[in-house]
C-alpha cells in the first residue's frame, strides 16, 4: 500500500481478569479464568446465569466524577483504556509538547458491538414508569457507539477521523485495521483505537442465551470458556476494554517511543452466508486470514503464534480449527493457536482490541499465553492450542482473529520489531 | 416547606448532579459561568427540580433560571 509502516505504542486492557495491561497480562499467563456468576442482576429466568464480570473497575481513577454520570459502563471502559494507553506510550499530541502530532491528524477510531445498552433499559423502564417526556438528556449520548471515540478525541485533542466501526465480536479488529490502514495512506500519523463493551445486562445475557448461543454450565464457571475441547457449550460473555496507540514508525522513532511491536497486515471481508452461522470449512475466515497474510506479504509459514477468535462455542471452533488447516496447509501443525477468551470470556465488540494488545505482548515478551479447560480433546479440533499453561516462545509473527455475526470477519497480523 | 428547606435540598441536587462541593454553590452562582453546566445539564437540573418539590417549570420559564438563587426562588414561589 505504501512505504509507510505502523506500530504499536501503548496498550490499555479491562477484562473480567482485572484493569490494566500488567494485571491481565500476568493472569493470561497463570491460566487465570474470571468467570463467576452474575452479580449486576438477578439473571435467575435466564438459563445462562455465569459470566466475565469485571469487579475491580474504579471509574474516578480515569476519569473526572461529573463525566462519569454522563457516560454509559461501556465508554467508562473505553476512557479509561484509552487514558492507560496515552500513558504508556506517552503520545504526545499539540504543538505546545516536545514531537507533538498535528491534532488533526490523529485519529480516534473506538468502536462497541451493542454500546450503551444498560442505559437503553434504565432509559426505557423510566419511560414506561413516569413517561417518555421524562427520559435523561444523557440517554441519547449514553447510548451512541461513537461516544466513545468522541469522548476520547475531546480528552486528547485529536482532531483526525473519529468515528466507531459496530461488527459485532469483530468491531475493534476493524477498529485497528482501519486505524492502521488511515496511518499507511498518510491521512493521519497516529491512532488511537480499539473497542470496548459492556453488554453484561438483562437484555444483553437474555438475548444471547435465547439464540443457545452461551455455555450453561452455571455449576462450574471457571470451567465454561473451553474453546476447542470437546466438551464446549457456547460461549461466555465478558466485558471490558481493549485499546492500542498505533503510530508511524519514523515519527515514533524520532520521539524516541517505546515500540512494542509492527503491525504489519489486515484482512476484512464477508461470509456473506448466515446470520450467526459461520460458513461451512471457515471459508470466509478463510479467505479473511489470506487477505491479512496478502496485505503484509508474508507467508504463513512465518506465522507463529495465533490469537484464535475461539469462542467456545461447537461451531466457530471447528470452523476456526478448518480455516487454519486451509491456510496454513502442513504449517498448521506447527503454528500456535490459542484463545484468551477461555480466560476472560468473550468480549464481543472488545474482543479485537483486547486480543490485538494480548498479540502484540506475546511477541515482545516471548511467551505465549494458554487456553484454559483443556481436558477432552475434540478430534475436530486437533492443533496445538497451548493448553492449560502458557509456553515461552520466540516467534515473528502472531495472527489475531475476529469474526463476527453477521458473517463478518477481520483478521491482524502482528511482527516482532 | 421553609426557604432554607428548599435551599438546602436544591443545593444537594445540584452537588450531586454536577459534582460539585455544596460549599461552591451559592445564591449568586450561575449554572453555567460559575458551575460549569452545559445546557443538557440544565434540562436534568430542571426534571430533577421539578421531580423533588412537585412544580411544574415550563421551558419559557426555565430559560429565566440562571442561578442557584433563580431556582430556588422560583420553587419557593410556585410550591404548593
């Protein structure tokens, strides 16, 4: 596409695992799972009643007081990754900073899969018990998927585009894709981007649970998330945040940032086949890791490490696990694969960029991290998915995987720098 | 209810909404100068005044409520 190559700065993570990067960083690598029974609500007429909640989340550390009353959980999550990834990576923004970028060309691209979905209920319930002339004049920005970026950009001064891609489980994939993509055109020269979600509410466990897509096994919730083993019932929903600073190497370098790792390639396209089905042999997501493996030229064979959408339920797994042989070809047998969702649920709109910081600090720290509740092997699902413990490991390259209803999908590509 | 009753509740709904200290919110504070509102926080001032002491404020009549002291002047006038 250009010459022009971007790379990764700052990371910001909220899961069910804890807030900040190096807490949840350490309890990937412990196989911890933050699976628990549903606290925000009594969920007790809904067959799933476990789910990622994240419990240690204190708004006013990130985030003035009033503003907190006027945001929805969702974009709390997204402020407060946001402001852990600004300082990390120290992006300098403004002219009145040292290596300070043109506002105007840094871009806020942060997006969720449903968006403020507890205010939408709040709202709604408070409609119907005082009427509908009583409703917040905070509902509507509560409830909105491009406040999130629109917040971040206002906190910041980035001027650039701001906008929230809403793919369902693939938005924040595409969130960093199209960041990445803006930054190699030369439209912008910095990004801050990623997802976050906050769904874990009566409307959002219910309607997933209604569709059989979650795990009921409410007796054991640590053991739920077991994507690619045999025994897996559908998937766990989590919540959180995950959020990258992408720059533009020189511009990175002549500030002297700390450069976690290159992103090197993105694919985007469409199953264009079911609602929530994914196309039979995973051709879509096939086809999806091709596009990425094309646009960075590389070669799966450098491919060491991926970052598997691994939802946990039957269906995306073996669909996944097929992808990854048609892809990968005899190489399959040797890359990698694991999913973090077996830790922190799945993240749905978040689940990108959680899992795009997750990529990057496996290549730079040299060790990957496991998937949890490997105990029965699924004879579809036959890779090697780093079980139940994280694994040292120096590779070149790590894929991350998103795929979302609708049948869409978008997959990153990762390079040690 | 007294003035200083009104003044009292008024002042804890606009601490709590604004998230302001009860010590800044005086008589002569203006919403949007000195409290820093903005107009979608006037609106919820309002419901929420309008909620807690029974008082209808129509809209023409709100655009006149200014300060902390416009407010509670206006409930003290119009509680039944």
């Amino acid at each position: 596409m250009s010459h022009r190559r971007v790379v990764i700065t700052g990371t910001g993570l909220i899961s069910a695992l804890g807030t900040g990067t190096e807490k949840n960083w350490q309890a990937l690598l412990a196989g911890t799972s933050g699976i628990s029974l549903v606290t925000r609500f009594d969920p007790k007429k809904i067959d799933t009643r476990i789910a990622g909640e994240v419990k240690d989340f204190e708004p006013e550390k990130f985030i003035d007081r009033r503003e907190v009353r006027r945001m929805d959980l969702y974009a709390q999550y997204a402020m407060a990754a946001a402001a852990m990834a600004v300082e990390e990576s120290g992006l300098p923004v403004g002219p009145d900073v040292p290596h300070g970028y043109t506002p105007e060309r840094v871009g806020v691209i942060v997006g969720s899969g449903i968006g403020g979905i507890s205010s939408l209920e709040e709202q709604h319930r408070k409609g119907l018990e005082k009427g509908f002339d009583r409703l917040s004049p905070f509902f509507i920005i509560q409830m909105i998927v491009n406040m999130a970026p629109g917040l971040i950009s206002m906190r910041y001064n980035c001027k650039g585009p701001n906008w929230a891609p809403v793919s369902a489980c693939a938005t924040s994939a595409h969130a960093i894709g199209e960041a990445w993509k803006s930054i190699k055109l030369g439209e912008t020269d910095a990004a801050i981007a990623g997802g976050a979600e906050a769904a874990i509410t009566p409307l959002g466990l219910g309607g997933f649970s209604v569709m059989k897509a979650l795990s009921t096994r409410n007796d054991d919730p640590a053991a739920a998330s077991r994507p690619f083993d045999k025994d897996r019932d559908g998937f766990v929903m989590g919540e959180g945040a995950g959020m990258l600073i992408l720059e533009e190497l020189e511009a990175a370098k002549k500030r002297g940032a700390r450069i976690l790792a290159e992103l090197v390639g993105y694919g985007a396209n469409s199953d264009a086949y079911h609602v929530t089905q994914p196309a039979p042999e995973g051709e879509g997501a096939a086809r999806c890791m091709r596009l990425a493996l094309q646009s960075a030229g590389m070669n799966p064979e450098q491919v060491g490490y991926i970052n598997a959408h691994g939802t946990s339920t039957p269906f995306n797994d073996a669909n996944e696990t097929k992808a990854i042989k048609a892809v990968f070809g005899d190489h399959a047998r040797k890359v990698a694969v694991s999913s973090t969702k077996s830790m922190t649920g799945h993240m749905l709109g978040a689940a990108g960029g959680y899992e795009g910081v997750v990529s990057a600090l496996a290549l730079s720290r040299n060790i990957l991290p496991p998937t949890i509740n490997q105990t029965s092997p699924d004879p579809e699902c036959d890779l090697d998915y780093v079980p139940n413990a994280a694994r040292e490991a120096k590779v070149d390259a790590v894929m991350s995987n998103s795929f979302g209803f609708g049948g869409t999908n978008a997959v990153l590509l990762f390079k040690r720098f | 209810m007294s003035t200083s009753a009104i003044e009292t509740k008024v002042k804890g709904i606009i601490a709590d909404q604004l998230g302001v200290g009860e010590d800044e919110i005086k008589p002569e504070s203006s919403f949007i100068e000195d409290l820093g509102a903005d107009s979608l926080d006037i609106v919820e001032l309002v419901m929420a005044m309008e909620e807690e002491f029974e008082v209808e404020i129509p809209d023409e009549e709100a655009e006149n409520i200014k300060t902390v002291g416009d407010a509670i002047n206006y409930i003290t006038t119009h509680k039944k």
